[in-house]
C-alpha cells in the first residue's frame, strides 16, 4: 500500500460541500472512471462485455445504467464507467480484463472532478448553467454539456439530484460556477 | 410636491407612497408607476432636451417605444444612461436625472443649436467639418460628441452582476396582451409547455390602458385573472419584466429578463438581468402594436404625445399631462381617449380629427377636417394653433395633445431572418409577411388585427395551429370589436419644423434634403440623416419617414421599401451579454497538480492558456526574477531539479492500428517503435508545414501515449480527431484526452536518478541499461501506486518525467522535495524550462510558429519518404526547398555583454539594414547561465552553412544593433552526452 496522500480536486483533503437554501454541492472524489470505445467490428462483443460487467444492458443513448458498477453513454460505442473508487481504484484494468480486446479501455479517473447537486430547487439551478433541457431529464438520463466553457456531463441520478462531470484542472472554475448560479437564484 | 395630475382609479396602489428624486427634487408615487407616470403625476412635462438642438422635451409614449423621456437612473457606479422613463418602475429612493443639457434642464445653454437649426440639418457633420483634416479627431469630434448625445457614462465598473440561462419550451409567447394571454390559455390549458414573456411588469397589455369590458369583467380585471389561472398551471412559466429582443437561428430566441432594476438594493450575489437563451419548438409573437404620431409645426414640445399612451396614463396610471387636453387625430382612437380622459375629469379643449366625416360627439367638441397647424410653450405645451375646415384659425388652450395617426403592427421579430413585411393597403401598414423565422407564427395587432375581440381569437387560433391542438378553443370574453379604417395621414405640409424622429432630432424637412441631395434608398436615408438610428430604433418615427420618401421619390410605399430591423428589440446593457464573464471569470482557470503546493512556495505564476503555471520560485533574498530563474537552471543542470508539465496535452491512442494512424499523422515513422520506447515525433499540417512536435511512447503493441506541446494540445486533438473519423475512418483507432487525469513532472539533472530510484519501487530497475534514453513504462511507486514513467528530456540532462494519478500529485512533489533534500533538489518553472531548452536547442512554439517546415526546424531529414503522412507531399513544395531556405541556428554576442533580442532581425556584417538585405529573425532568446551570457535561436537565410559567420543584430524600432555570432543551437551537450548518461 503506498503512502501519498490524495487530495481532492478542489485542493482539500476532504471533499467540499456547499449549500445554498436548499440545494446542495457536494464534491465527490470518491469515486473510479474508465472510458470505453468499442474497436471496429467488435462492437457488439463489446456491448455484452460491458453489460456483463454492469449487470444490466448498456445504456443506450443519452442513459446511464448499472450498480454499484455503471455506465453512461459518451458517444457512438463509447461509454464512461463509473465505480466506487474505494472499491474500484484500479477500475481500468477491472474493465480491459473484462472486455479484453473488444474495446480500449483508457484510466479516466483523475480526468474528471465530480459535483453532485440536490435539493427541491437543483433546476433553476442547472437552468443558469447548462442548455440541457434539464426540466424534461429523467432518472438515467446522461448528456454532454457545456457548463461555463468547460465540457462536462450531466446525469440525472433521480428528479431533483443531478452530477455534473467536469475537468478536473478546471474544478475550482466550475465549482465557482456552480455555487454563483446557486447563490444567484436560491 | 403633491401629485396634482393624479386622477381616480388606477393599477397603482395608493396605499403605499414611494419617494423618488428626479433632477435633484423629491417627489412621490405609488407602486404601478413608471418613472413618467410619476413625473406627470407630478405636473412635470419636461423631461429631457433633444439630441441635436437641446430643444425642451417630454415623454411622447407610455412604452418601450420612447424616443424622448430618456433619463440617467441611479448615481456613482450604479448609473445607467439612456434609460426610458416609461418602462423604468419607481422604487423608493429611485434617483433619476435629466440628460443633454446643461448647467440645467430649463435653462440649457446648448439650447442655442435650436436658433441656428438651419445650418444643423442632415449632413451638417459631413459637410462642416472636413477641412483642416487634422482638426477632425483633436477638435471638432470632442467638441460634437459634448455638445450632442445623450446620457454619461459612470466611466467606473459596473458593480452589479448579470446572469445568463437557458429556457425550453413547447411555445414561446411574445407579449402577453390580449392575444399572448388568451394563446397562453390555449395551449397552457393543453398541457403543453410555455413560456409567456412580455417586457412590461404588469401583464396585460393594452387591456391594462382600456375602459371598456371584457365579458363581464373590466379589461384589466380580465387580464389579472387569466394571468392568475396561468400562474397556477405548473406548465407556463410567466416572465414579466422580460424583453424578447432577438430571433436567432434554430428556434432560439434571446429574452433579458430585468430581475433587479425595479429594486433600490440588491441582495448580494443576485443579478440585476438575465440573458435567457430561449429554446421553442413554437414561437407566437404578440407584440401588439405601436401608435404612430403626425408630423406637424413644433409637434415636440412637452405635453405632445400618442393619444394611446395619454390613456394608457390615464386609465392604468391614473394620472394626466395636464388639466385641459386636446386630441388631434386621424382615426377613430383619438377620440377613444377623448371619452376616457373626459370621464375621469380631465377637460377637453376639442378633438381635432382631419377626416370630414368624423363622428361626432356630444361630449366634447370634434372639429372635423381640422388640423394642427403649430403649438406655442416655451417648456410645455400652453396652445395649439388649428386650422378649421373652412380654412379659418383658431387657438386652444391646452397643457397636452394627444396625437393619433394609426397604427403600425410591431412586426421587428419577424424580421430577424432578413424577412421583409408586406405593405397592408386596408392598415395603412406594413404587417408581416410570409417569410417568418422558422417555427413562428403572428398574432393579434402584430398581424394587423388591431380589435380586442380580434386578437383575443387570432391569439387562441395561433396557438392551436401552432401545437397542432385538437379539440374546442376556449371560450372567448365578449370584447370591442371595432372596424379598423386607417387612412395615412403622416405630416403637414408646409411645415418648416415638423419633428418625424424626435430622438434625432429629424425633420420632414431633412427627410427632403436628403432626397435631393440624392440619398434614395432607405438605408441611405437613415444614415444620412440619423432618423430611425439610437435607443428606440425609430419606432415612433421610421414609417413617416418612409412615407415622405416614398411622396418624394413618387413611389408608393412598399416600393421604397423599409430599413432592416436586426436585434436587438430594445437596447441591452453590455453587461448583460457578458454575464458573469467578466473579469477573473472571463474563462475558466486550469490548475496544475501541484498548483497549492507551488503557491505555498511562493511561485510566480505565468497563464498559459487557461493554465496557470508557475514561472519560478523566488527564494528569500532574491530580488530579481532572473536570479531565481538562473539558479534553478544551475542546479538543475549541477544536480536536479523538478518541473511540473502535466500542462503538456496527453492523448490515449489505442486500437489494433494505432501505429498505423500515428504513422499517419507523424511525418516520421512510428510503426516500428518498440513496445517500452518514446519517439520524439513531428506533426505536419496538411500545406507541410509544422504544425506541433511532441512525443509518442508505446506502451502496448496497440497502445500510445501521445505528448504535445501546452498550447496546442486541444488543436492537436481536435486534428487527430479529424484525421480519424473524417481522413481514415477505416482504421480501428480509439482516441481520449489523457491531460487531466495524470500529474507528470519532469526530474532532471546528473542526479534525477539517484532521487528517482528513492521512491520507484525496488522491483523496477531504472538503471542505465534496464531503462536507457527514451525508455517508456508503466511502474509503482511509494509502495505500490501506479505511475509512468518516460525517459525523456526537454533540458538536455539526464532526465525523466514521471506520471501518477491526478490526486497523488501534490503529494508526489512533496515527496520528491523531500526525498531530494540530500541532492539539493530544486523545483523549477517555465522560465528555467525555457532557459534550458534554449539552451539544448529545441524548439518550441515560439519556433513552431505557424510559418515554419520541419526543413526551417533543421528536420526536413524527419519527413520520411518511405511512407505517406499528412503534410509531407506539400513539404516538397518549391518554394519550401530553396538552397537559402531559413535553418534555425544558435547565436551568441560576440560582445558577452550585449544582450539578445527576440525579434530582432538578423543582417550581414555590413551594408545597408532594411527589408530587402533580412537574413533571417530571432525567435528565442534568454540569458544563459551556462554560458554566462545572452542567447538566441534564430531562423536564418541558409543557416547551416553559415556556422561561425559574424552579422548586426538589428531592430531599428527599438534601437537594436549588436554584433553576433552564428552557432550550432545546441549550446549545452552538443553530442547528448548528458541525456545518456
């Protein structure tokens, strides 16, 4: 077991959580991320590995799927898998063994900073940040977004509790972002 | 001052009394009131003074469509100039100040423009001020710029915040007036989603200026209970106070919402407006219609305005211009607000309608086939002067004139695709035409269909067509349903000042002067003369305009055609396009892994890009940024030092081609490159010439890791990309960006080893032999976490750059200093990263600068001709291959104590320095501290034939002249020996 301490992408030994009314912004360090892009022509081997690997059928289109083990949709045959990084540090190769050559398999992890935003009024919210049509999003939803410049993902986990995925050398622009719209219209 | 002009009723709420100052006196109000309305409750008419002339001003209109009553609202850094007293809500506290005049309001010095309005026509700037040149900038434009114009500006930075959003909608409804609110009802009863927005704070439209009834209900009782039953529906979404101002592409409209300008403090945090990007399937525009005034002797004076916007003051306002009113008019509306302000007890003198066959009434006086020949009131109106039908005069006493000719349908946002209205022979008007932005549909008196009860079905119509809703329409109130019969009446003849735009300052009379002086189209008309030009985009004026033109040029209307309306709608604050992009956030920030641990070190930091990278790391002492970057090049070069270049893009190529695609878009050959092996690779664009240059390390017989430089490593993706999906779509090849996700540093120096192998785990053996130059692998360290780690060197030491996961890397930089106490280990930063690259000679952007081929970089032998790469067939272009082709070399001084320039041009020993003797630029330059002298890279007219040859160093802008030498650009470890080691 080695011994560097991580930090979190805000720069803190323990993640942040602000609130403002009734939403909340939590960052979450904890947890593992690993794309997946199917090779050419071993697309649909590759789709049942990872549907193997989350348990469910891969999400299709603007989805997510599976526990604790999941995926969402990142483009055509490309897929984002997310673990509990406690559990999942190494989750790339969990991943390459399970799919093997099927896909490439690339360690993602650190790439991203994740926000989680709860709370009755998250909409308005999202509504300053993003043009996805947040209202219309359902539980399993996952799209690309630009959120202050900066490429991310937003899923919705259930109506009302939103993650929004974003770079991870930009975390402290995007949390910036996040908590401005929040103190704007909360 | 109490409120002499207020009259009964209202929808202002009198329980409640506001207090508000307007040029330095205090007044009251209500809450319902606009500044204007105040301030003719009040008993005051001048409000402003014109843009050209000074002349004394008042409010014309009750609307968005103001072009007179223009005030500077709040003081210090909060103050907003060119703000329409008609829509700006009074607050308690309010503060607003007259503008364009001086030392006061109602006695303007600058008034004396008026007296000299026969030299002040159209052109007058054009034809005036042309001769000497010179005096243009200094003289006569600081001079016409203080004497014309409008408000000031703060000239201080706006404190208030602004926000942008993004809405989505089924339909969006542009103005809730009678047609907005009863296609609200329709489709917000279906279920469906909408968004209805109107610019004004109370919701209604002109069913809140109106006496007459709605079914059982008064009009504005109506309005207020349809606005409550929507307020209900979790489907519709109301935006009072919100301006649709634009039509763009997609269905997307752009609507400012005013959140805090009716507020005298905002909350900390909360915008003052709202830029919304509005997304619609549907879009139904229900922008009512603007009144369109006459044209007549002194037809601006204060207390002359729409007679609709007299009865909107009236009946929602409940306030008047003034005690005794008359009404000039061309059409049956005029006398509408006759009957209103008569039965709230305002007196009226007459109602002067031209038509012969005007209805009679028996409540006040119409003289029919009369007209307004001339009003008299230095700072108000007193008389008007009306010419009878039988030809005699007569003087009436009045302190307003309300003044009808028509009605123009509001057809703007039809127009934001370059649509053209249609000319409407019944209206006298144009109405929108057929060539509508995509997805939107017009109704009510937008479409020209100016009756109550005609909008209020064209309203619920519209919105059924435009959701495709089934089924019975609501039931519609019973309205007024009054004919429309617009007869143009647009000016008097023979007026010597007849005022057409009264924000410009246009007369009828420089309407044709700009005929004759040969301006015959519309957008020539409007440029030379300013008519239909600031705030208010010429709605109260451009259509008289064109008609006069039209009359001059004996054409009809529709054939003079009409000026383009572009967005936006109402004007915007700058601000609010910003939002919150302003200042530090203007962009994002990226920061690197050991970005908290650099600043507690104190490092200096440089942005590169979005990065913030530390340039160097002063150390208790240093005075001079040069020492702290010369000693970290020392000691990096004496024993080791640490820099962070996770900065440096990363891109993941995996795929069973992988090599064969990097073979494609690396001019060199990277197919054979063995598993555990980086190659220094050169990118080309598609014309040959360098487009990046980097590293690939194959870690994998299908698996590469691609390096390339800081500022292009987003280009470089995107290229790959392209290249992958577009040029060889073939190819099985996956690509992500790997940037974030590690933190690199680069540990070089004679003792980068010795500190490396302290926290590489035992069982990876980084010797020499087992890891040589360019070495590439994935390893553990500190005890089992995984990392990468590359030989590689940008300083031309032994060197290696070592990647864990993003996380760790704050740690890692602590332990490598740690760890590298006993080797005195340094961290350095980009300036010493530059120095020692200098040094090396390589190159990077400043070389790689967009103009430059790998044969200028001294790597034309790199284009292998063994295989096809993008860009390497262009780079065999004549004219890239000339033998006195620019070579980069090295140059020192010959002086050691002269100093190097980046930038200044290279000359041969002697004869004449100009552009036509250039041989060649410097690109690079840095004092050396291992040489102890002055540096530079520099692109040279066949410069690797040229070693040991002496020239001038010039830059005649900045007085450059010193003598060097040319030399290798390999100033340190010619023969790599280091790097080896």
């Amino acid at each position: 077991m080695h011994d560097l301490a991580a930090i979190t992408a805000l720069g803190g030994s323990e993640p942040r959580v602000d609130t403002v009314a009734d939403v909340t912004c939590a960052e979450v360090p904890g947890v593992a991320l690993a794309s997946v892009a199917a090779r050419s022509g071993q697309e649909a081997k590759a789709q049942k590995a990872l549907a193997k690997l989350i348990g469910v059928k891969t999400p299709d289109i603007g989805r997510f799927a599976g526990d604790p083990v999941s995926a969402f949709w990142t483009g055509p045959d490309q897929w984002m898998v997310e673990a509990p990084f406690d559990s999942h540090e190494g989750l790339a190769q969990q991943v390459k063994d399970a799919i093997g050559d099927a896909a490439s398999v690339t360690e993602q992890t650190d790439a991203w900073t994740r926000f989680d935003l709860n709370g009755g009024r998250v909409l308005a919210v999202l509504e300053l940040l993003c043009p996805l049509d947040v209202r219309k999003m359902a539980e399993g939803d996952a799209a690309r977004a630009a959120i202050h410049h900066l490429g991310c993902f937003v899923l919705c986990r259930s109506p009302g509790s939103f993650s929004v995925y974003g770079p991870r050398s930009s975390a402290g622009s995007l949390h910036h972002a996040i908590v401005t719209a929040m103190k704007s219209t909360l | 001052m109490t409120q002499v002009n207020r009259l009964s009723g209202g929808l202002i709420d009198r329980n409640s009394t506001l207090n508000f100052r307007f040029d330095n006196r205090n007044y009251t109000a209500h809450p319902g009131d606009t500044l204007a309305s105040a301030l003719l409750a009040n008993d005051v008419r001048l409000i402003g003074r014109s843009f050209k002339y000074h002349r004394p001003r008042g409010v014309l209109t009750a609307g968005s469509e103001e072009p007179n009553g223009i005030v500077e609202l709040r003081a210090g850094n909060r103050k907003e100039p060119n703000t329409r007293a008609t829509t700006a809500e009074v607050y308690e506290g309010l503060d607003a100040q007259s503008q364009n005049r001086w030392p006061s309001l109602k006695f303007d010095a600058l008034a004396i423009n008026d007296r000299f309005s026969n030299f002040l026509t159209a052109g007058f700037y054009y034809k005036t001020f042309m001769w000497p040149a010179v005096f243009w900038e200094k003289l006569y434009e600081p001079i016409i710029r203080k004497a014309a114009g409008l408000g000031s500006l703060s000239m201080e930075d706006d404190p208030d915040e602004y926000d942008k959003g993004f809405l989505h909608c089924d339909l969006l409804i542009i103005g809730a007036g009678p047609a907005g609110l009863m296609a609200a009802l329709t489709a917000g009863r279906t279920g469906s989603d909408v968004i209805l927005a109107d610019e004004d704070f109370a919701l209604g439209g002109r069913l809140n200026s109106e006496s007459f009834s709605l079914g059982d209900d008064s009009a504005s009782d109506w309005a207020a209970a349809t606005v409550a039953e929507l307020s209900a529906l979790p489907n519709v979404r109301l935006m009072p106070r919100t301006t649709v101002i634009g039509a763009f592409d997609h269905g997307i409209y752009g609507a400012v919402e005013r959140t805090g300008d009716h507020v005298a403090t905002l909350p900390v945090g909360k915008p003052r407006q709202i830029l919304w990007r509005t997304y619609t399937k549907r879009a139904l525009l229900c922008a009512g219609a603007t009144e369109r005034p006459i044209a007549f002797e002194n037809n601006d004076r204060p207390g002359i305005m729409l007679a609709s916007a007299m009865r909107t003051y009236a009946n929602r306002f409940a306030t008047t211009a003034a005690q005794r009113v008359a009404i000039f008019t061309n059409n049956d509306d005029g006398h509408r607000t006759a009957s209103d302000l008569r039965a709230k007890g305002v007196k009226i003198a007459a109602v002067i309608d031209v038509r012969d066959d005007a209805p009679i009434n028996y409540e006040f006086e119409v003289l029919k086939g009369a007209q307004v020949v001339d009003t008299k009131g230095r700072l108000g109106l007193t008389f008007v002067e009306v010419a009878l039908a039988d030809g005699s005069r007569r003087i009436l006493e009045c302190g307003a004139l309300g003044v009808s000719g028509g009605w123009n349908p509001n057809v703007h946002l039809t127009c934001h695709h370059r649509g053209r209205p249609v000319w409407n022979d019944d209206l006298a008007a144009f109405a929108p035409g057929d060539d509508l932005p995509p997805g939107m549909t017009v109704a009510g008196a937008a479409n020209g269909t100016l009756s109550t009860h005609g909008a209020l079905q064209s309203g619920a119509e519209s919105a059924a067509i435009a959701l495709d809703l089934k089924g019975a329409l609501p039931d519609l109130p019973k309205a007024e349903d009054a004919p429309i019969n617009q007869t143009p009446f647009w000016y008097l003849k023979g007026c010597a000042r007849a005022w057409l735009d009264q924000q410009n300052d246009v007369t009828v009379k420089d309407v044709k002067l700009s005929h004759q002086e040969g301006f015959r189209s519309v957008e020539h008309l409007k440029r030379y003369t300013t008519l239909g030009m600031a705030t208010d985009q010429g709605k109260t004026s451009n259509m008289a305009g064109l008609a006069i033109m039209a009359e001059l040029a004996g054409k009809s209307i529709p054939e003079t055609g009409t000026t383009i309306f572009r967005p936006p709608y109402t004007p915007v604050p700058i601000g609010t396009f910003a939002g919150r992009m302003k200042g530090q956030d203007f962009h994002p920030t990226r920061l690197t892994p050991s970005h908290y641990w650099a600043k507690e070190r104190g490092a200096v930091f440089v942005e590169v890009g979005n990065w913030l990278r530390a340039q160097w790391f002063p150390l208790p002492g240093e005075t001079h940024w040069r020492e702290s970057v010369d000693r970290e090049v020392r000691q990096t070069r004496a024993s080791v030092g640490v820099c962070d270049c996770t900065t440096l893009g990363k891109i993941d190529v995996q795929g069973t081609d992988a090599a064969a695609f990097l073979n494609k878009v690396y001019c060199n050959g990277f197919a054979k490159l063995a598993i555990g092996k980086t190659r220094y690779g050169l990118m080309l664009r598609e014309d040959g010439m360098a487009m990046d240059d980097g590293t690939a390390a194959r870690l994998a017989e299908d698996h590469f890791v691609v390096t390339t430089t800081t500022a292009n490593a987003v280009n470089v993706y995107r290229h790959m990309e392209f290249v992958r999906q577009c040029l060889f779509p073939d190819m099985d090849v996956q690509l992500i960006s790997t940037t974030e996700a590690w933190a690199q540093y680069a540990v070089a120096g004679p003792n980068s080893r010795k500190l490396l192998q302290k926290i590489v785990d035992p069982e990876f053996d980084i010797s020499n032999d087992a890891f040589p130059f360019m070495g590439c692998g994935s390893i553990t360290v500190c005890g089992g976490l995984r990392a990468r780690l590359f030989r590689i060197s940008f300083s031309g030491e032994l060197a290696f750059e070592i990647a864990v996961p993003s996380r760790y890397g704050d740690a890692l930089m602590r332990r490598l200093m740690q760890d590298g106490e006993e080797f005195d280990v340094v961290p350095y930063g980009t300036e010493a990263l530059g120095v020692m690259r200098i040094e090396k000679g390589h190159a990077a952007g400043n070389e790689l600068n967009g103009t430059t081929s790998a044969l200028n970089l001294g790597m034309g032998r790199m284009v292998s001709k063994k295989k096809d790469s993008i860009g390497s067939t262009l780079s065999e272009r004549e004219g890239l291959n000339e033998p006195d082709a620019l070579m980069m070399v090295g140059i020192k001084p010959v002086n050691a104590d002269d100093k190097i320039t980046a930038g200044a041009h290279l000359m041969d020993a002697s004869g004449p320095v100009d552009a036509k003797h250039d041989q060649g630029y410097v690109t690079s330059a840095a004092f050396s501290p291992s040489l102890d002298c002055h540096i530079g890279l520099a692109f040279l007219k066949n410069g690797g034939a040229r070693q040991g040859e002496r020239m001038r160093l010039v830059s005649p802008l900045t007085d450059v002249n010193v003598e060097v030498e040319i030399v290798s650009a390999h100033f340190v470890d010619p023969e790599g020996e280091r790097l080896r080691a």
